[in-house]
C-alpha cells in the first residue's frame, strides 16, 4: 500500500466544509485503511478527508494504538480547558500553541455505519477537535491572533495570496 498525498496549505479543499457520509460504503473502509496507513507513514496521530483531497466528512485517529475510523464526527459537549502545541500534516514544520476543551463527547458513524456516541479525554479529545476542524474547513493557523499571523508571513512560510490580508 501507497501512503495518500496529503494536501497542503493553501489547497482550497482545506477550506471547504466537507459533504456528510449517507452511508458507509466499501470504498470508505477502504479508504479508511488507507487513511490509517498514511498517517503511520507520515507519523501523524489524525487524518481527516480534506487533508487527502476528499470532500467527505472522513476521520482516522491513531492515539498509542488505538484507532478510531469515523463519518460524520460532531462534538456534543465540550468540557475544561487546555493549552498545547499542535501541529499538522497540513502545515508541516509549523507548531501553534492552541486552547481547546479538556473534555468532549463526540457522535459519529463507525465504519460499520453504526452511530457511536462517546467521551474522549486529553489528547484524544485534542486529535479529534483537530481533525473535527479540518472538516469544517478550519486550520490551526486560524488560531493565531494577528501578531502570529503577520509573524508567520514574515517567515515565509506562507506566503499570502496576492490581495489577502489574512489566512
């Protein structure tokens, strides 16, 4: 097996709020294998949709071994606060320090098709509202306040759109 490309910023796809899954079909376990194997290629903890170039609502995470392969993933509740560093397969070598909730309850599909409903903690909670994000078309750069963005630009990392003022 291949790993998938993995698209980076600024594909547009990134910023395109991605199609809900009807039904899991053989192509999307498929495609969540394939999923799974990139991120371990790539040594990522999440992969979502977007991110392959896919416009469906297609999560993997892999946290120490445990996977989960999801449709459809909303958050529920949102519960405390934490601060840390996040990066993204999306944005390679860039780190933002990011708030999110400690806690969360998260519903989706399994890749069985079966609605899951579940609590996840810490850095599970972290990867999933991370991946959560990609597919509402949302990236950890838009965590930055502006001072981070205008320094971002001067690294040249990103180099801005011509007439864009911001990412």
């Amino acid at each position: 097996m291949k790993p998938l490309e993995i698209n980076r910023y600024p594909n547009y796809i990134l910023r395109k709020k991605s199609a809900l899954v009807e039904k899991i079909t053989e192509d999307d376990r498929r495609l969540f294998n394939e999923m799974l194997f990139t991120i371990h290629h790539f040594g990522g903890m999440g992969l979502a949709g977007p991110e392959i170039g896919l416009d469906k609502s297609l999560i993997v995470v892999d946290i120490k071994g445990n996977v989960l392969k999801m449709a459809n993933p909303e958050i529920l509740d949102k519960r405390g606060f934490v601060q840390f560093q996040e990066s993204c397969l999306s944005l390679p070598g860039l780190n933002v320090k990011i708030g999110r909730a400690d806690k969360i309850v998260v519903r989706g599909l399994n890749e069985k098709g079966k609605i899951i409903e579940f609590r996840a903690e810490g850095l599970l909670s972290r990867v999933l509202q991370h991946e959560i994000d990609h597919l509402k078309g949302r990236l950890i750069i838009d965590y930055l306040g502006l001072l981070g963005r205008v320094r971002l630009f001067k690294t040249k990392f990103i180099k801005p759109e011509l007439g864009r003022i911001c990412l």
